[in-house]
C-alpha cells in the first residue's frame, strides 16, 4: 500500500527571496511622509518612479533602472502638481508614460524622455479635471489602451480616455472608496468601501452587479481580481486581527477561505502574480513578506514561506513579469522603501541546477501591446490581454499609433515612436553606448557647471580688489611726456630764431623741452631738481596726452643732451629764465 505524502508537491515550494547589496539598491532619497495608503512607487522594466517629500507641492522622481547607489540631491523631479502626489502607476503599454494622482483634485499624464530627467518636468502631456476632492488611486486598464481609471475622495470613479482628456464612465459610489481593481480582461471592476462592503460594477454603466459585506472590521480592506475570476481580499476581523478571504462573485459573503494572520496594524497589500499564481502580503510597518499559492485544491490558497528582514517597509511596488531575469530562474522583484531613504530590491528565486530556460516557471505572460483601442472598449468590446513568451528574452515591441477622435486630437500620438525591435544582441549594444555616452555627457556637464561657478567668484574677487586697489593708490604721472601745445612751439620757435650757432640750436632744444615735461628727468643734480621745483608749470590738458614713438625717441635725445651740459651755468640760468617766463605765462591764460 502506498502512503501518501504529506508534503504538498510545488514547484514554488522552495521560493526564496533575496536583498541586492546596497550599491545595487538606490540610496539617499527624501521619501514621502504621507499617511496614506498607497505604494508610494512604481516600476517598470525601464524606470522607477518613487513619490518623495517634496515643498511647495508635489513631486516624484523618476529613476532608470540601471543607475543604481547614491541619488544626487539635486536629481530633476516631475513636479507639476500642485498638492502632494498620493499615487502614481506606469502605463503597462508604453514604459515612458505614467500617471499620477495628487491632493490638488488633479491626475496628470507625463512622458518621461528614453534616457530619464535631465532637467525638471512640469509640462504633463495631458491634465484630467474632474474631481472635486483628492485623488487616492489610478489604475490602467489591463488590455485596453489609453483606458485609465481614477478613485477620488468625492466618491467618484471615473473612467477616462487619455488620449482625448474625456470621460468615458463616471462610477458614483455610496462611502469613500479603499481599494479598486480590474479584472483580467477589464469588464468588471471591484471595490471596497468605508461602509464595510465589496461591490462589483460595470465599468462602461456603473451597474452594480455583486454587492455584500466583506471583512468585520472597521479598517480599510483591500480586494484584488485573481485570473479566473475569484476575488481576494484582506481585511480585519472584528477583533482587530488581519484576515485574507477568497471569493466568488456570486456570494461575497461566504467565502470559500477565511483565514487569521496575526494582529498587527499594517494594512496588507496584496500583490498578484497571474502567470503561476502567487499571491505576495506585505503591509507598511512590516518587515516581512508571505507568499502563497492559489489552486483548485482545498484549501485553495496554500501558505509557502516569508521573507524576513530587519527594516520596516514604507511601500513597496512589484517589477511586471517581463521585467524579471529569465537566466537567474526569477519569478519576482520587489522594490521595498525603506523609512531612511534607501529603495530595497529583492529577489524572488526558485533554484534550479539547470540553466536553460525553465518554461514551467515562465508560462505566456502579459506583453506591452493593447489589444484593443479606447473607443472599441468603450462601444462594449472586451479583450484578454496579449502574451507573449520569455523564452528569447524580454524584447520592446514597436510604438503602437494611437487611434485620433473627432472631437478632440490624440495628445499622445506626439510622442516619438520607439525604435523597431531588433536582434538582442544588437539591442544590448546600443543600449551600453548610449548609456554610456550619456554618462559622459552628464559628467562633463556637472564639471563645467563646477568650473563656472568658481570662476564667477573669483572674478567677484578680482573686481573687488581691483576697486579697492583703485581707491586706495595716488594717481600716477604719465609715463610719456605730453604733446606741446601748437602756440608754444611756435612761440618758442620763434624766440631762438637765427641762432646759428650749435649752443643756440641745443639750447632751444632744451627751452622747447622744459614747456614739455615738468617735473625734470630723474638724472637731473639735485640743484636742477631743488630749482625746478619751484617752478608750477600746470599744461594745458587738451595737449595732456600720450606721444608717439618718434616725440619718446627725441626726448630721450633730449634727456642725453641736458646730462652733458647741465654743469654749464648759461644753461643753468637760461632754463631758470625760460621757466619762470612758461609760469607767468600759464598763469595769466
């Protein structure tokens, strides 16, 4: 006779997480404070976007995924809302594009550049108004594009085309609303309330189709669609104590498994893996995380392990599944907010001895393609989701054209079409040069910007001591002797008229010179110096000016002239004459 086992048989039985080292994570960031229930990140497999404490409104950072270790403080954030950002969800068919909710009453649509910020985006590409109060929640619709639904404090739900701005459904609900999902194919949606109870409506009427009282406790619970329809939900017991329960639509109040946890406070979010069914909960405060496993055998939802850490988590996203890393046998990725300043990854595994491809682990997963357009979802068309297999790797698909209305132009059909997919191994290679490139380039802009701003104080310096220097020095005689005045020369020509002799020549010279250059040359004796001290000749100062080389090379003719005969005393006492005849003569003009 055969005994039975009693361990049940999993592939998923030995699932273990694992956190990267810290210059693998992402360090030195100002996360929100806000008390609101939300994840406070997203991520794609392109970028990561983390709502943080921002001042004078609300901001986010967007991050690509490969520039890992310490953000610089001055990293450009996505800051055009005018409240603090509550909630933010990437579309899940173009990795630049994402949504975000915020106190302001608004949700805003950005387009984040292929190779992230390198300066402040405030220009969103499309703003949608229509809430009266703060929005808590955004979702994508799973397979439709341009579908976007937003949960608001006004008790409203409102469904939204993003590439036109309008309405398409407007959901009034009873109480404030805690928790909203889609289904997988978006023609349900589910909620969970204030008043205790879950609903399901239809998304295009607004028809309630299911509705009943889920968890006893007066705390938010959360309620999530699995793939084939059930619902999932948490909550607490009338006690205190967190629950999970599994659901039918049909009867929401009997569920097929209720089950206790502990007693903490910590909300638990509930994070779905629809490809092999596994249900991660985590919930702010702790720091650890359960996983299960659902499947069609009693009692449906199988507990497989926890992760244990050290660090309480502030919030917490998962990396969608094409997003994973096939090689390393990965089914999952965390990204875990710490509540000083780091973003944790951690690794689900399942190990292998093998290293191909292990297909059991990856079935067909949702790709970033829609599978319908906004107007055939909102005309009452519903569509699965389109797969794609990881078996060659997680490879881009095209930029898909989005459908024009009518009424108004799509906003997003500016945005530049993704290159064609190519080889992976080609692929690869550009991605390194550009990201490279762009490294250097961000380098080289940071050192001039340094450079800049040291070379702007030192020139506040320079001027500085250059105007002080000014201040305090005596103003200095001009090097060169000044041009004579016309009249002067012509006067003094005159004097010495007919004087053949060469002593008369030099010696008019000399007289020329002494209207000319005030006080006497330095290698003047001291008895010419004393004398032509006393002497005030005061130029005339339209002819104060700087001479040219030919007035310089005379003068110092000139100057060689009056050293060899300034022992002479007819010299002496002719220059004596002429200056006191130049200063009365200065004088009386």
């Amino acid at each position: 006779m055969a005994h039975r086992s009693i361990v049940r048989t999993s592939k998923f039985r030995h699932v273990f997480g694992q956190a990267l080292k810290r210059e693998q994570c992402y360090d030195n960031i100002r996360i929100t404070k806000q008390s609101w229930d939300s994840n406070f990140c997203a991520v794609n497999p392109k970028f990561l976007a983390i709502i943080i404490e921002a001042a004078g409104g609300g901001a986010f950072m967007v991050l690509p995924l490969n520039k890992t270790g310490r953000v610089d403080v001055n990293h450009p954030l996505v800051a055009g809302h005018k409240g603090p950002v509550l909630d933010i969800a990437w579309c899940p068919f173009n990795d630049n594009i994402i949504a975000s909710a915020s106190d302001d009453a608004m949700v805003r649509v950005w387009q984040i550049p292929n190779f992230g910020l390198v300066r402040p985006l405030t220009d969103p590409v499309v703003e949608l108004p229509g809430h009266e109060r703060r929005v808590g929640q955004v979702l994508w619709h799973p397979s439709a594009n341009n579908v976007l639904l937003s949960v608001g404090a006004d008790c409203k739900i409102i469904i939204w085309n993003v590439g036109t701005g309008e309405i398409l459904s407007c959901i009034d609900h009873p109480d404030i609303v805690f928790s909203c999902c889609w289904n997988w194919d978006g023609s349900r949606i589910v909620t969970t309330c204030k008043d205790r109870k879950i609903r399901v409506y239809n998304p295009r009427t607004g028809d309630v189709e299911a509705e009943d009282f889920g968890h006893e406790g007066a705390k938010p619970q959360k309620a999530i669609y699995l793939r084939d329809g059930l619902i999932f939900t948490t909550g607490f017991s009338r006690m205190s104590e967190r629950q999970y329960a599994l659901r039918v639509e049909s009867e929401l109040a009997q569920p097929v498994v209720l089950e206790e946890l502990d007693t903490s406070n910590g909300v638990l979010q509930p994070f779905y893996d629809p490809d092999v069914n596994l249900l991660y909960l985590a919930a702010k405060g702790d720091s650890n995380i359960r996983y299960f496993e659902v499947t069609d055998e009693p009692p449906f939802v199988h507990y497989i392990s926890t992760y244990q850490s050290s660090e309480p988590q502030r919030g917490m996203c998962a990396m969608p599944k094409r997003g994973c890393d096939v090689h390393q046998c990965e089914i999952a990725r965390f990204y875990k907010l710490h509540s000083k300043g780091l973003c944790e990854v951690i690794s689900f595994t399942v190990p292998r001895k093998s290293d191909l491809f292990q297909q059991d682990l990856y079935p067909e997963t949702p790709g970033d393609t829609p599978a319908i357009s906004a107007e055939e979802w909102a005309e009452g068309k519903d569509a699965d989701p389109i797969l794609i297999n990881l078996k060659e790797g997680y490879t881009a698909s095209t930029k898909q054209d989005f459908a024009v209305t009518k009424k108004k132009p799509n906003i997003l059909n500016k945005m530049p079409e993704r290159p064609a997919a190519t080889k992976a191994s080609e692929q690869s290679v550009t991605s390194a040069v550009s990201d490279a490139k762009l490294d250097e380039l961000l380098d080289e802009i940071r050192k001039l910007k340094s450079v800049v701003v040291k070379h702007e104080k030192r020139i506040k310096e320079l001027e500085s001591r250059l105007e002080s220097s000014k201040e305090d020095a005596p103003l200095e005689r001009p090097s060169t002797p000044p041009t004579p005045p016309p009249g002067d020369q012509k006067q003094s020509n005159n004097n010495h008229e007919g004087n053949a002799s060469g002593q008369g020549h030099l010696l008019h010279m000399l007289e020329t010179s002494s209207s000319l250059y005030y006080p006497p040359p330095r290698s003047l004796p001291c008895e010419a110096q004393q004398g032509a001290a006393k002497t005030d000749i005061v130029p005339h100062g339209d002819h104060c000016r700087r001479g040219n080389s030919k007035m310089t090379l005379f003068l110092q003719n000139m100057n060689r002239a009056w050293n060899s005969l300034v022992a002479n005393p007819i010299v002496r006492s002719r220059e004596n004459g002429t200056r006191s005849q130049l200063s009365l003569h200065t004088t009386s003009s």
